[in-house]
C-alpha cells in the first residue's frame, strides 16, 4: 500500500510539468531550470534541424525542486541546472553521470523594474527608498533566491529589506510578479531582463564574487543516454551558445567557443 501511495504522489507530482511535446517513451525528457525556459524554445527548434529523430520534452521548475525530483526517481534524460549545488548533489549521490557534467552557460543577478533607471542610478539607495515591494527567489529553496540573499547580505540590505520582499517559487515567476505589478522592483537573472517585453530598467546587483554557472548532465538511469549527449553536446557547441548569447546568457569558460 506504502508503495502505491508512492506511485500516485509521483504522477501527481509529474502531472505538473509544462511539456513542449506529446508524452510518450520516445521523447527526451529535458529536467530544466525556469530560468531557461524561452531560450529552450528556440534551441528545440535549431536542434530539430539537425537531429530531427529526437523528440524533447522540458520539465521547467526551480533546480532544487528538479534535483529533488530525480532523487525521489522521476523520469528524467537530462538535468539542466542554474545551481552547481543541486548538480554536485546529484553528482555526489551518483544520479548523474559524471563524466558528463560540464557548464553551458554564466548568468548575472539585476534589479529590474517596468521603468528604466537614471544613468546614475545607486542600488543601494534605490532599494532602501523605494516604497514598492521587491520580489525575490525564495532564498531556501530557489537557486535564484540563494544568490539574492547572499549578495544583499554582502551589503548589509537583507535584515532591512526582508519586510518589504515577497518570494517566488522560481525566476520565471519574479519575473511574472514584475511584469503583471504586483511588485515596483524585482531582483531576477540578466537573461531574463534581457528577453522581457516590459522591463526596461536593469541594474547590476552588487556584491555577486562569480557569476551563476549552469551546469548540465545526463541521468545517470536514463535509457535515452546517446540522445541525451547529442543535445547537451549542442547546447553547449557553437550553434547553442550563440543562441545562448542572443537570449541574454553568458558563455561558460569550458562551452566550445
């Protein structure tokens, strides 16, 4: 009974999952960070032209959320994490296959709002005087929200901010809580800054050390493995970190340049 109560928690838990393609055992089930969610339209695309055999079908969520999904074994070919703390997770627990672990993209934390910034706009006086709310990851359990909290706590804004912040389950829904009002501010990655019709202020966060690395990884249980490395190689080959380019990303120092 344990282990039929298991079952169905995980198809509900999988019924939630935003697909771009019909389910059935052909596809490539791509694990992928929210963050990725536009861009992955248009690597789909570019990537059919070249092997228009494999199907893909992306599970968008925040990484933490993934990698505790791979660990509770839904399927899955390929994680593509915005956290290198949920890769080495799974890596650590033999989840992925290590030899495939490899970053594909670098990312930077904005504050980002519907109204562009003066040139000489200062961060720290804008969010300590703004009256609006500001919307963050949620820090324990959102990558996006981990490095918000950790480069605000480098400047001291945390403790005075928090009462003014609302939290989001992942980035693309910061981005959401910008775009529809329902917060004046919102710290979300670069990328997402760079694609969204309406915000057209975005400001460096100080106190980021490094950029955001995403890594990738195949499975290590997927039985799609060859496909699985075929898309990974091309995300991280030429026509994908061009295209990785376009959508607001940074190339990652070991992507083929």
């Amino acid at each position: 009974m344990k282990k039929m109560i298991g079952i169905i928690g995980m198809a509900v838990l999988l019924s939630g999952c935003t697909n771009t393609t019909a389910e059935n055992g052909d596809v490539l089930l791509v694990s992928t960070a929210s963050s990725l969610t536009e861009v992955m339209k248009k690597m789909e695309e570019e990537f059919h032209q070249v092997e228009p055999d494999i199907e893909l079908s992306f599970n968008y969520g925040s990484s933490s959320k993934l990698r505790s999904q791979i660990e509770q074994g839904a399927p899955a070919d390929l994680f593509l994490s915005a956290s290198e703390k949920d890769m080495e997770q799974l890596e650590s627990e033999q989840l992925v296959k290590a030899e495939t672990v490899v970053p594909f993209a670098e990312n930077r934390l904005v504050l980002a709002s519907l109204e562009k910034f003066p040139e000489t706009a200062d961060f720290t006086e804008i969010v300590m005087n703004a009256e609006e709310t500001i919307a963050v990851g949620e820090p324990d359990s959102v990558p996006v929200g981990n490095f918000t909290k950790q480069a605000l706590d480098s400047q001291g804004l945390w403790q005075p901010l928090e009462g003014r912040l609302i939290y989001a389950k992942d980035a693309r829904q910061v981005v959401t809580y910008i775009e529809s009002g329902n917060a004046g501010l919102g710290i979300v990655y670069s990328s997402d800054a760079v694609i969204s019709q309406e915000i057209k202020g975005a400001l460096e966060v100080p106190g980021q050390e490094n950029p955001v690395v995403y890594p990738g990884a195949v499975v290590a249980d997927s039985e799609k493995q060859q496909a699985a490395v075929a898309f990974l190689d091309f995300v991280t080959g030429p026509k994908g970190q061009t295209i990785l380019e376009q959508y607001g990303f940074l190339p990652a120092n070991e992507a083929t340049p």
